[in-house]
C-alpha cells in the first residue's frame, strides 16, 4: 500500500490542510473497503486559500460503493478530523466511475482529477487512471473549438434578440453564454480542461495563447448589463480570428451546429455542450 501525505507540505498547502490529511489517512486508510484515496479541489489545483476546505475522493470496493449507493450516501463530510475550523469534502466513487471518467468523462469531470494526489491506494490502477483521466482528447481538439465557435455566435444572436426585444433574463443568460463559450474556444485552442465556472477565468488567463485584452472584454461583458452589441461582436469575431476560424463561414453554419448541440443532444447521451 502506498502512503500519503508524509509531512511534505507542497506549495500552497498550509500547515493545517497537511495535518488534517495526516488525520485522514490514518483514519480511513485501516477500512479494507477503502481502495485509495485521492486529495482534489483547490489544494489539489494550487488555488487553496487558508479557509479552503479539503476535497477527497474516496475510492471504494465494488461492494462498498454499491452499498453507499443504494443508502443515498456518495457525500462524506467531516469535520471533526480538521485542525481547523473547516471540513473535509468528499465523494465516494469506485473504480468503474474512474474507467467510465477515462473513457468519456466531459471537461469538469476530467478536469476534477487531472492534479489529483494519490494519498494512499491499495491497487496500482489507481495512478495509470488520473494519467489517462487527465489527458487531453487531441483528436476532438478541432471539433470542439468549430462547435463552441457556433455556441459563441449563436448566443452573440440571443443578445441582439434580447436587446430587441428589451428582455433583462435574456440579455443575462446570452451574455454569460458568450463568455462562457469565448472562454471555451480559447481553452479547447490550448487543449486544456474547462475547470466548471468556479476556476474557468482563472485558468483561462493563464493559458499561453489567448487574444489580447481577452481577460478585460470577458470581465467587461460579464459585469456590464448595458454592454454594447458591438462590443460583443467584437470579441467573437477576434476570437474566432485568433483561433483560425473563418468568420463569414462560421456564421453561416452555426445554427445547424446550435441546433445539433443545444436541441437535439439529448438523442446521443453526450454531456451538455456546456460541460463536454
């Protein structure tokens, strides 16, 4: 059995996360149900502030899992291990979830994993499984950028719509969807995970190959209810320009995109273009 943390600090893990991990270990690490566990979140992904709490992953037994299924108990929380005033976060998963996260797992899911730490495990699938869950699908790489530029134009219509139509709840949801897919293009162009949106403008400003002044026109058009259509169009027009896309041919088949992605997804049970 491999163990865990060892009272090495990394960077950007406090003293407090490192012994409360030390007390996590040692009290799940003798439950023989207990196949790994994996340390996630925010220490994981070097974004951890003090009051962070702890993400975990806790892989159990075919048996076990199934069991904690079928009670309706995949969440564990505890706070009585932390040495400070914060909890422990996790969730319990087996090592089908992880195959099944390998195989097709969308962008969040992946994401979830890629800098997880092995802080103890009983099988050595345990490490070959975050190296695959954590590798970028290259091959869909093209695909994924023309399909989140459709998302990107198509929701640059929703908001002429909703400025024609004077529609506030319109405006707001068509103006968060194009950042949200302008940040999508951008990353799929750096073969990069979409992190969910707690961390997508973090990680987005740090890729290496973005347009200029990305980060100021998305923050811009998040925070402005008032923000110009031109500005909007702007943004996706060099967005789609930096990442080779040619406009007018964009424009033309977005909506057949649209529809395949946002109406009609459903058919295939693929994640929500959102998250794939």
């Amino acid at each position: 059995m491999q163990a865990g943390v060892g009272g090495i600090t990394p960077p950007l893990m406090f003293p407090h996360h490192a012994s409360t991990i030390d007390r996590l270990v040692a009290a799940l690490s003798p439950d023989p149900t207990v196949l790994a566990l994996l340390l996630g979140g925010s220490i994981a992904h070097g974004f951890a502030r003090p009051d962070s709490d702890v993400d975990v992953a806790i892989v159990l037994t075919p048996e076990a899992y199934a069991a904690q299924r079928a009670a309706g108990r995949l969440h564990y929380n505890n706070r009585e291990l932390c040495t400070y005033p914060g909890y422990i976060d996790g969730k319990y998963m087996d090592l089908d979830f992880l195959r099944t996260v390998a195989a097709r797992g969308s962008d969040p899911a992946r994401y979830a994993f890629q800098d997880a730490r092995v802080l103890f495990t009983r099988t050595p699938e345990v490490e070959p499984l975050l190296r695959e869950i954590a590798r970028y699908p290259v091959g869909e790489q093209a695909a994924r950028v023309t399909r989140f530029a459709a998302q990107l134009l198509g929701w640059r219509w929703y908001y002429s719509e909703a400025l024609r139509q004077r529609s506030d709840y319109l405006g707001l949801l068509a103006r968060h969807k194009v950042v949200l897919f302008a940040a999508r293009v951008v990353l799929a162009h750096n073969a990069t995970f979409f992190p969910y949106h707690k961390w997508m403008l973090r990680v987005l400003a740090a890729v290496p190959q973005q347009p200029p002044g990305l980060m100021p026109a998305l923050e811009a058009i998040a925070q402005r209810p008032d923000v110009a259509f031109d500005e909007v169009d702007r943004l996706c027009r060099e967005v789609l320009a930096f990442v080779g896309l040619d406009h007018d041919a964009a424009d033309a088949s977005w909506p057949t995109w649209f529809m395949r992605d946002t109406e009609l997804r459903w058919m295939d049970g693929e994640a929500a273009i959102d998250d794939l």
